[in-house]
C-alpha cells in the first residue's frame, strides 16, 4: 500500500436544527404524518419567494467558525438549477459565490498522529422533499423539503479511512457540542459523500476521482474507503477492469461500491446569483456574540485527555463523544478531582448507571461538586473506598447530599488505634495455626487478617492503620 | 367609466353611485370590451365587496395581469400550464388592495407568463388594441393596458420586465407607472426574470398612478427585495418643477442620429420635440447627452441574455407534478415533459432553450456574465447621469401600435427606440409613461425615468407635464 | 454554427419537446443571440466590471426570525394535485 498515496475529500451534509425551515416560516421537525409541515412556499407554487431564516444562518456561521474558516462580511445565496420529482422548485438554493465560510482548517489527532483537515468551503442550502418508493408509483411527502442544512467540502487532503472517521467524529460531535445539528447519520441527519483517488511516490494522480455517494453511517465511510482504495489499485496493477471518473454508491450488503453513473452523464447546474435574496451584511459584532456560544471543541478536549490527563485514545474518546458527558468531566477537573480518578469514577460507576436508567448526566444527581465531596473523604482517609462506593450509592438512591448521608449511614473509618488493636489481637488469638503458617511463608495470607478486620468493623476499619498495626504484630 | 379614482371616491362617498352598481358596471363594461379586444381571462361576475372607509380605494374597481396570484380565483399566467390553477393564498399586493377596499374584476390577459412585448402570446388568444383591433395592445401587460384604456376600471395592475407596463402604456395612451424596484413587494407575482421583475400600474392619470402605489408600496416580510418604508408619494405632488433638469439620449431622440427615418418616426420625434418645448415652458432645462451606441446597441441583446436566463430557472417549477394539468408518460420525467410540451406556448420554449444555452457552464461568462457586466455599464452609466439630472426624457416607443402581422415573436434586431425602457428594469430606476399625443390617430407616449427611490420627483415631472397635455388617457367613445 | 441536435439535446434537458417547426425557428434565433451577444462583447472594459444580478446594491435589512407559522392544511395545499394517494402526492415510479 506504501507504494501509494490514497487521497480522500469529503462532501457531508447536516440538517440543521431550527424551529423553521430556511427560507420559509414553516415547521422544521421531522413527522410521521406526511405533508404536515408544508406551506407554499416548500411547495413552490408560482409567485412565492424565500424568506431567510436567520437562526438557519446563525448556525451555519457557527460552524464555519468551528471549522476555521473565513467568514465572510456579506453572504449571497445562489441557485443550482435541475429536474428532480424532489425538488419542487425545479433548483435548490444553496450558496457557491460568497458562502459561509471558506478555507478552514482543522487539527486532528488520530492513532497517534496529527494530521490537518483543510475545509474548502461551508454553505448553507435546502434540503428536498423525501419520495417513497412503491412498485408502481412513487409518493412524495414535503415535510423536509426546504429544511436547512450546512454543507461542508473539505479539500482533497485526508489519507485513510481512519482520518476520514476522525473527521467525521470530530465533525457530529463538534455539530452536537454547538447544538447546530443532532448529527445521527443513521436517522439521516448526517450523510456524506466520499471522494476517493489515488496518487503515486511521484505525486501524481493514477487513478480517476471516485465520488460515493451517501454512505450511511461511520463504520461504513472506512468500509467504503477500504473497498474502494483496494479495488482501484487492484484495477490499476492489473488492469482488469477500466478506470473512469464515476459516481457510485455503497452496498452495505456485501461491503462493496457500485457504480450508478460515469461523468458523461454529469448535470450541469447552470448555477447562478439568486435574484430574490438581497446581499446579507455580516455584522462584526454578530460574529463575536456568535464566537462567545462555542465551547471548546471535542478535537482539543480529545488532545487534552490523552496528553494531559493521561487517557487512553479510547478513553478520550468515550467521554468526548458526548458533550454533556464531556463537560462533568471537565468540571470535575476544574474543581480539582484528579483526572485519572474522575475518569475511573466516570467509566466504573457512572457510564453503567446512565446506561441502565436510561438517562443523561444532565439528570444525574451527583454533580461533580457531590463527587467532589466523596473523593475528598477517601484521599483523607475518612472513608475507605468501599464506603465511598456505598455513600455513592446511598446518594443515588436516596437523593440526599452526601455529608448528610455519610453522618446519617455513619460512614467512617476507623482509625482509633488502640481500638483496632484490640480487634487485630482477638483475631491472632483465634488463628495462631494460620500466623505460623504465615511466618511458615505463606505471606499472602496478610490478605485474609485485613479481611477479618475490615469484616469484624464492617469495613469502618481504616485499611492504612489496620495494616500498620498487624504488620507490627506479625513480624 | 372614465373619471379618474378621487372622482370615483366623491360619488361614492355622497351616495351618487353604490359600490355595488360601480363593480357590476365594470364587470359589464369588462364583457362588452372582452368581445371586442379580447382582454380578461376571467371576468369575476360576482365580485366580492368588503369595503374600507379608511381608504381612498374603498369601492372602486380594479383589474389584474393574471400573473398575480388570487386566492379562490383562477390564475394562469395566460398560460395552458397553469389552464385550471387556483391559488389557495394572494400576492402581497392583491391581499393590500383587498384590505384597502378595492373590488378585483378581473384577471386580464397577458403575453404567456410575462414573457413578450405583443400581447399576443395568451393562451386566451391575442388581445386587441382598442384604437385599432388590428394592432397589439403591446406587451406583456396587454389586457391590464386595454381594461384602462377602455374605461373598464380606473386602475389596473401589470407587471413590467423589459417595458411591459410602459409599453403597453404608449399604445394605449393611458399611464403607466413601475416604481423603483422593491418598492412594491412582488410575492406572489408570478415571475419571469427575478431580477428584472416589477409591479406597475395602469391609471388614466398621474395623481392615480400615485394614488395606488401609494396602498400597496411599503415592506413585505415575505419578500426580501422589498424596501423598507417610504413616504407617501400623492401628498408630495405639486407640479412643481421649475428648475428641474432633464435630459434626452441625442442618439434615440434627435432625427438627426437616424440615417433613413420613416415617416411615423419622424412624427413621433416631432411630437417628441413639442413635448420639450413644453416641458421647457414649466421652466425645466432639458439637454441632449450622448452615448456610446455600442452602449445602447448592447441593451436589447442584454436584456435577452438576462431575462431568458432567469426565466429558465424560475420556470421550472411547472412540471405538472403539484398544480397544472397532469402530462402523460410512463416515467416521470416523461410526464413532465408531455407536460411543458403542451403547457408552454413556442416562445416559451425557444426563450427556455436559449436561457438554458447561455448558462451552461462553458458559455456562462462570454454571454451570462458578460450580459450582466454590461448591465452594469448602463446602470453606472446612468447614475453619474442622474447625479446632473432630475429625470430621463424619452419616447416611449418609435411609433403607434404596430399591426398584427401575422408574424410570430421571434428574436431579432430591433432599433435601440423600441428596447431602452429595460434600462429602468437594469437599474430598477422608477419610469413612467404618460400619453403624449397621437401619431396617425394612435395614442403614443413619452417616458420620464428617474434615479432609484426618487419616484417623487419622476412623478412631480410626469404630473407637470400631463397638465399641458391636452389628451387625457383614456379611449372616450 | 449550431445543429439541431444540439438544440433538441438542449431542449431535452429541460424536459421541453421541441416541434421541428420550432427547432427550425430556434436554430435561426441562435445565430441571432450569437450576433447580439457580439454586440456584448465589442464593449471596451468589460473585464473591470463587475456583473450586476440585481438592479442596485440592495441589502437585507432584517433576516427572518425563527417563529413557526401555521401550516396549510394538506386538503388546501393539494388542492390543485391531479393525482395524490392519501395525504401524498403520486408520480410515476422513480427510479433514479
């Protein structure tokens, strides 16, 4: 594979949430019930003329800021002209003259590289109507046509299938994070095309661009990457199959693409000026207010896990996935928790109790503070680890604060020593059998003796002292 | 009736005449003039009357191209792709008449979706001058131009691309007014070239012209070109023009620039001539300037690129699949096409086709663009004229109405006279058009163009000059 | 310079048919853009400027907020439809 350089560039749509769609007031929701959300306007009737919504642009220019881009200090809306029984208006607006954003830059971590995404551009445009498919006839349900949604092109410049996921990972969450999109591919919220072709040691293309279109889900774009990377060098070694600059489409079935047309069927869209929207001027000071709303974003939190706090890729990545998640671990951090042990809580106790309630950390009751609260006690020793564990549950359970609750169940180590002497000496007593066979070597059973104290003071004992004490009295 | 709206108002207001008896005259006189010319697609027989004391329009009568959109009232475009189509919403413009009390008629008959200069391209047939019925009407807005001229209703609305209301206007003697683009909201017009695209009115006077724009101007959050709000332009008519400076194209109106000018041209800049003698009399300046004829050759050709090149786009959303009469295909593409193979007139098709040429990707800068550039040209030719200038003077067509001829539209090279008004569609300048006389007993009319947002101003000199004109708009049997 | 081919071909792409009458009439209009267009293009400095898609420099004042107003009833809305199934509209099968 070395002898070649794979080059990918990516065309991803999001559907962009709003309370209405981009160029009418209508609803933008998703529904069941067909042709609920229409006016109009979605339809096209003859005479009606877009109305921008504002939100719609708000978000986009959010986006374009995540992705580094330019923005620029006016926007244009263009048409892009073809016949589609899902397209009403017989073109789609969308932007290609002064656009949302362009020449962005992103920086990725992936497999412990860094690598850069450059973006060429992010729009805004429309999306169609959606047709279902009977045997003889099609129905066509308007509901999403003339819903908003953010295009992003990047440029030619991402090397595998593995960069390819990252972007694609970075870019859901960083459009969840901002609340500009739900950005589930499976629900159709995410779709992307792949453009994939090969270049020599030399530089040099070798192969025809490969555009796939609409591949499903994440897992899939590397499927197709993989398929498609493979079967162009397969055909370019062997020459057994031609080559030709096409658009296909991924069967996720057998894992492989497939061709639906070659470039001599390619539309030309006649693009031009969108008449009925006026210039946009971009205000300054809307920009800054936009900028302030950006949290930071999952690329460097990812980074900041895995170089600062020590996490594993995969670890980062569990909690950089979800922003809510993500940001109780940054509070946690914040507060000063260690980040290993914020983590080890998060992963060990919190993920699977969200899981099997079937909630969010947003309505979790244990807020980092709480948790804050519970490994202080340990790191003092107030408590042991098990109680910690116990006072966690009580507060879950209960809902209560855990310094009530940890007066309440009396949770506290024991730490008198003279007290725990005189618990450690009536176990020895008991076992002298077993303490001769500990000096006999058989050392592992200073394990059991803790497991007596930690029994006989129902876990109150403070493991420290306990095990001070009986080192002393076993030497 | 020929009394203008104000005259209108009194009588309804002193109980001479019923809103009633006024709409049912106008739908009477709409079928007696129908027969004749051939104007309306629908005559609305039981007009609804919801009036508004509140505004000069309360009552009085009125017609509409049928590219505007009327709730529960068939609206064609004069075009058998939309034959049977009736809007479940109105324009913006046709719900403020509605607010305002004005009582809609009738939809009048139009070139096929705006598109033409004769008037004879409806699906209802050509539509008559009512000088002579054996000449156009003009176009697009013929019907609109023939209800006026005829005495049908005080005031019409029409829309104008190229000239399609200032045209008509000329051939019909009557007023015809297209504001700064923007000032009228145009949703739910039905479009030809966005860009180019105006709402106009017919009237028989100034003050009229005034009158209705005046209540239906102003914002529309439905259509973003539209200009925030302006002042009313009636109270700010006074005739007073003394001092104002107006200027003539040498190369359009002086006879001189013509090598061999006919008979009817010659009159027609006579009649030019006087008109500026007059003006001069109400202590205007007027002053020829001259400019580059490659300037003035490129309008027509410009304008072509332009308006075939959004037409093709804003025309393809009639495919038969939501309203219009179904085409027959197995496939759906197939269905579309039996569609608008049958739906659009020739013209249509052949202005489709070239629209479609000049965008294609390889051809788009030599004659899209460059088309748009030299729009440009003009535009920025005429503001530095009107940083000198209060207003354009010209004739607002070479002649009278021209015969039927029985030769259909077809794209040509037409003297630069009968294709400068588009230079008010480039630059969305406001233009009127009043009568100016008659050239071998056809109505003929001069233009006043002025610059953007200065209607006032177009109108004052439009309204100066119509007082020392003796004809008055308006066919009186 | 141009054939009628290429004028059914374009004619096709947006789903127009042409008579013949008509391609006849179009291919003598083409040669006529193509002198009005030399018309375009003989003007000296056209390079410089640029191309006007709207009448003056006109800017959106306020954009839409993103308040939800009622829909149409979908009786009202396809009201116009020839062929619906449902609340839907039914076309010939689409196959892409």
């Amino acid at each position: 594979m070395s002898k070649y350089e794979v080059v990918i560039g990516l065309e991803i749509h999001a559907a962009v949430l709003s309370n209405t769609k981009v160029f009418s007031p209508s609803k933008n929701s998703y529904s069941d019930v067909p042709n609920e959300n229409i006016n109009e306007i979605d339809l096209s009737f003859p005479g009606i003329m877009p109305s921008l919504n504002k939100e719609a642009v708000r978000k986009a220019l959010k986006m374009s800021m995540v992705l580094g881009c330019v923005q620029p200090d006016e926007l244009m809306f263009d048409r892009k002209n073809y016949y589609y029984p899902d397209l009403p208006k017989g073109f789609q607006i969308t932007q290609v003259t002064k656009p949302v954003g362009i020449n962005g830059k992103v920086e990725l971590y992936v497999d412990n590289h860094d690598f850069t995404v450059n973006i060429h551009d992010i729009h805004l445009e429309e999306d169609t109507a959606s047709m279902d498919h009977y045997d003889y006839y099609t129905l066509i349900d308007y509901n999403r046509a003339g819903t908003p949604l953010v295009e992003i092109v990047t440029e030619p410049c991402i090397h595998s299938g593995e960069e390819a996921v990252a972007f694609l990972e970075f870019l859901a969450n960083s459009l969840r994070y901002c609340n500009v999109s739900d950005a589930d591919m499976k629900k159709g919220h995410l779709r992307c095309d792949v453009n994939i072709n090969l270049k020599n040691e030399n530089g040099e293309f070798i192969t025809p661009r490969v555009e796939i279109k609409n591949v499903g889900s994440i897992s899939y774009v590397l499927d197709a990457v993989n398929y498609e990377v493979a079967r162009q060098i397969k055909a370019y070694e062997t020459g057994i199959e031609e080559l030709v600059q096409e658009t296909r489409r991924f069967d996720e079935a057998t894992k492989t693409t497939i061709r639906m047309r070659t470039k001599e069927d390619a539309v030309d869209y006649k693009y031009f000026v969108e008449p009925n929207i006026p210039r946009i001027k971009i205000d300054k000071s809307w920009l800054k207010e936009i900028r302030k709303e950006i949290p930071s974003l999952p690329n460097e939190r990812l980074k900041r896990y895995i170089k600062e706090y020590s996490l594993s890729e995969s670890e980062a990545k569990t909690l950089v996935k979800d922003f809510e998640l993500s940001n109780y671990y940054e509070e946690c951090i914040k507060i000063g928790i260690n980040p290993k042990v914020a983590f080890n809580w998060l992963s060990t106790n919190i993920i699977g109790y969200l899981n099997k309630e079937f909630m969010t950390i947003r309505d979790f009751y244990i807020t980092p503070n709480y948790l804050k609260f519970i490994v202080d006690k340990i790191n003092s020793g107030e408590i042991s680890s098990k109680q910690g564990k116990e006072l966690f549950n009580y507060c879950l359970e209960e809902k209560e604060e855990p310094s009530i609750l940890m007066k309440k169940h009396n949770l506290k180590q024991m730490d008198n020593s003279n007290e725990l002497e005189g618990i450690i000496d009536n176990i020895l007593k008991n076992n002298l059998k077993l303490i001769e066979d500990y000096h006999n070597g058989k050392t592992n059973l200073f394990g059991f003796f803790i497991g007596e104290v930690m029994k006989q003071t129902k876990g109150k004992a403070n493991p420290v002292i306990a095990k001070q004490i009986l080192t002393d009295k076993l030497k | 009736m020929f009394e203008g709206i104000e005259e209108l108002r009194k009588k309804l207001d002193s109980g001479k005449l019923k809103v009633k008896d006024l709409a049912q005259q106008a739908v009477d006189a709409s079928k007696k003039v129908n027969s004749k010319c051939n104007a309306f697609v629908t005559i609305i027989d039981k007009p609804k009357i919801k009036e508004n004391k509140k505004s000069i329009l309360s009552g009085i009568p009125y017609s509409a191209k049928d590219l505007f959109s009327t709730k529960g009232i068939l609206t064609t475009g004069s075009s058998n792709a939309l034959k049977d189509y009736i809007p479940f919403f109105d324009a913006t413009v046709i719900s403020r008449l509605k607010k305002s009390g004005a009582v809609l008629t009738s939809k009048s008959a139009c070139d096929e979706f705006g598109l033409g200069g004769t008037g004879t391209t409806c699906h209802t047939g050509i539509v008559r001058n009512p000088y002579d019925e054996n000449r156009e009407a003009g176009g697009s807005s013929a019907g609109s131009a023939v209800a006026v001229a005829s005495g049908v209703v005080p005031f019409a609305l029409g829309t104008d691309t190229g000239d399609s209301v200032r045209k008509p206007a000329s051939f019909c003697g009557i007023v015809g007014y297209k504001p700064t683009y923007g000032l009228i909201p145009r949703y739910g017009v039905l479009p030809f070239a966005s860009s180019l695209d105006h709402v106009g009115v017919f009237t028989r006077s100034v003050k009229d012209a005034a009158i209705v724009v005046d209540s239906i101007k102003g914002p529309d959050s439905k259509d973003m070109t539209a200009l925030p709000k302006t002042d009313d332009l009636t109270p700010l008519l006074d005739g007073n023009v003394e001092g104002k400076r107006l200027f003539y194209i040498k190369e359009i109106c002086d006879i001189r620039s013509y090598d061999n000018p006919s008979d009817e041209l010659k009159k027609s800049i006579k009649l030019f001539n006087e008109i500026i003698e007059k003006a001069k009399k109400l202590g205007m300046q007027v002053i020829p300037e001259s400019i580059d004829q490659k300037l003035l050759n490129a309008i027509q050709p410009t304008y072509q690129v332009i308006s075939c090149a959004e037409a093709t786009s804003n025309l393809s959303m009639y495919t038969g699949i939501i309203y219009g009469p179904r085409g027959n295909g197995s496939n759906i593409n197939e269905m579309v096409k039996d569609y608008r193979a049958h739906g659009f007139s020739s013209l249509i098709k052949r202005r489709l086709v070239i629209g479609s040429y000049v965008l294609q990707k390889e051809n788009q800068e030599r004659y899209y663009l460059n088309a748009c550039r030299v729009r440009q040209m003009i535009i920025d030719k005429f503001n530095e004229l009107f940083t000198q200038y209060d207003g354009f003077i010209t004739l607002a067509s070479g002649g009278g109405a021209p015969l039927f001829d029985g030769k259909t539209e077809v794209l040509s090279n037409e003297a630069v006279l009968e294709n400068h008004l588009a230079i008010g569609n480039f630059g969305g300048f406001p233009s009127i058009t009043i009568p100016a006389g008659f050239i071998n007993n056809l109505p003929i009319g001069i233009n006043i163009t002025g610059k953007v947002q200065d209607d006032v101003n177009v109108l004052n000199i439009a309204y100066a000059l119509e007082k020392d004109i003796k004809f008055k708009g308006g066919l009186h049997e | 310079m141009f054939s009628k081919e290429e004028i059914i071909n374009y004619a096709d792409k947006l789903l127009i048919g042409l008579t013949d009458e008509e391609a006849n009439m179009l291919l003598d209009e083409f040669d006529i853009i193509d002198k009005n267009i030399d018309q375009i293009n003989e003007i000296e400095g056209l390079s410089e400027v640029e191309p006007a898609f709207m009448p003056f420099n006109l800017y959106t004042a306020t954009l839409r907020e993103d308040k939800v107003e009622e829909s149409v009833d979908v009786d009202v809305a396809l009201s116009n439809t020839k062929d619906k199934l449902g609340r839907e509209i039914r076309v010939p099968k689409v196959v892409d």
